[in-house]
C-alpha cells in the first residue's frame, strides 16, 4: 500500500491522487511509480513534522523536505524532479479543494545539470550493425529480432518502451512510416529508412512466424517464448551489444536514441522536424542534442587546429 504508516488523511489523499493520475492522466505505470514515490515522501517528512492533513503543509515544509534530500546526497536533477512532482500534486490538491493556498507556487529547486548524452559515431554503428546484419544471415529468428530492434531504434529514435509496445499494424512498409504511441497518450508518425525496413520486414518473414505463439496477439517483437518482448530484454540485448563494441561508453537503447537526434541535426536536420520525430512537447528538449554537436565540432576543432 502506497500509504501505509502515513497518518490516515494523508494516506486517503495519496490513494485519492493515485487514481487521478490512473483514470485521468493516463500516465505510464514507470511515472505513476515516480510521482507517487516523491509525494509519498513529502508526506512521510510532513508527518514526521507532526502534519496529519494537507492543509498542514506549508513552503517551510517542502524546502525542509528537500532540504534534507540535498544534506543526503540527491543529486540536483533528483531535487528538480522532485519538486515538480510536488507541484503537480499540490496543484490537484488546489483544484480538488483540499488545500485553501498552494505551498509550492513559491518553491524553487535548482536547476538540471544539462550533462551531455552519450552518443555514438557513425563509424561504431556501422560496426555494431553489420555485426548483427552477419549474425541474422544465418536465419536465427531471435538474430533477427535483433537486427531489426537495433535498425528500428536508430532509424525512429523512438523510446525502449515505445518499440516494446509495437503492434505489426503500427507498420506502414509502402511509406517506411511508423505510428507510436508516446508519452500521454501522443501518437505521432515517424519515418525510417531502407536498412531498417529490410530488417524489419526479414524478421517478419523469416523470425517471427518461428516465435509467434497463442499469446504472441499483434507484437511486432517476440520473447523467445512467444509473448511481447518487454523493455528490459530490450535494454540488456543493446548493453550486451554495446559491450562487444568495446569502445564506447554509451549504455541503454536510449543512446541509439541520442545518436538519431544528433546525426540528423549534423545532417542538416530542421530542429522543429527533430522534435516531431522524437515527440518532444517542447522544443528546448531537443536544443540539447545542438549542443552535443557544437561540443563535437570544438573538441575536433582543438584537436585538428594547430592554434586551437
């Protein structure tokens, strides 16, 4: 229970603002688990305090809360994190008139440390991806699973649990478009090229009808017993890759995604266009990977430039 130990009218009102981010915000499970892991514990530090409603809370209150978090070591983007999920909280609190004032209009957090994305060269994909093109020949299916997972991520740029949630309808093969379901319930579509699309369609032919089991339904990617693949054996199949290459630091899918965003803004990309194919909500999120490339261009301008 999210509200055990809390005292009962802020344990009712955690449950309260669990359903509302359910039934109405549609948030995923992942970012339900966030919101109501910070908020859950705002309260437990209020009612350490001696607060047993939410009328009790005040700024006092959350800037000790974070306060201590910051004495213990939390990083400055996990404060930042944190402190917005307490505004949304207190603002649906506002809203459902369960508090008169919102503590946290006033409340400042410091701001993100904006640390560059790990990205990969183009030559270290090129690497990566003839390797796991070598391995699928053979006709292995869950090789070619692999192959198309990896070609799919680069190509879109889309998100581990977008790709994971692909139905085989999501595929548009005539037009090389894909239609994603991202964060909030945003659908977008978004194009990839012809090394992805073959992949793609040679796992369908050749991989897929080996897996495809009673439970498999329309997943475009298979376990190997059958049902949809999940974003954790998504994440351990590219680390597992990333380790082979053996010269880069980049972990997780979500550096196939940096790489997309980065390459096609050095290809000349529109920056509006980028944030489409990402499905960023605002553009200042996609003006990080223009920085990933200026930092490129001036670390191969100090090296190269005999007056660097």
């Amino acid at each position: 229970m999210e509200n055990e130990g809390l005292p009962a009218e802020l344990g009712e009102a955690l449950d309260a603002y669990a359903q509302y981010l359910s039934a109405e915000r549609a948030v995923s499970p992942h970012t339900l688990r966030g919101y109501l892991g910070d908020v859950r514990s705002l309260l437990s530090h209020a009612a350490s305090e001696g607060a047993t409603g939410l009328r009790d809370l005040e700024l006092g209150t959350l800037r000790r809360w974070l306060g201590v978090q910051s004495q213990d070591g939390a990083a400055r983007s996990t404060l930042a994190r944190r402190s917005a999920s307490v505004r949304v909280f207190t603002a649906w609190a506002l809203t459902e008139e369960r508090i008169a004032i919102d503590p946290a209009l006033r409340l400042k957090a410091p701001k993100r440390e904006q640390g560059l994305p790990a990205v990969l060269q183009a030559g270290q994909l090129t690497r990566l991806l003839a390797a796991l093109e070598e391995g699928a020949a053979h006709g292995a299916p869950l090789a070619l699973r692999n192959r198309a997972i990896v070609e799919l991520l680069y190509a879109t740029g889309v998100r581990v649990g977008e790709l994971a949630g692909l139905d085989v309808d999501d595929l548009d093969p005539d037009r090389r478009t894909l239609r994603v379901i991202g964060k909030g319930n945003k659908e977008r579509t978004v194009p990839y090229g012809v090394p992805a699309a073959l992949a793609v369609d040679d796992w369908l032919r050749r991989g897929r009808p080996l897996l495809a089991r009673e439970n498999s339904g329309p997943a475009l990617f298979l376990g190997s017993r059958g049902g949809r693949v999940d974003q954790r054996q998504v994440r351990t199949l590219v680390n597992g890759i990333f380790a082979a290459l053996g010269d880069t630091s980049a972990s997780g899918p979500h550096a196939l995604r940096h790489s997309a965003a980065t390459h096609l803004l050095d290809g000349g990309a529109d920056l509006r266009a980028v944030q489409e194919i990402l499905g960023h909500s605002s553009l200042a999120t996609t003006q990080i990977y223009t920085h990933v490339s200026v930092d490129r261009l001036r670390k191969s301008y100090q090296q190269a430039h005999p007056r660097a």
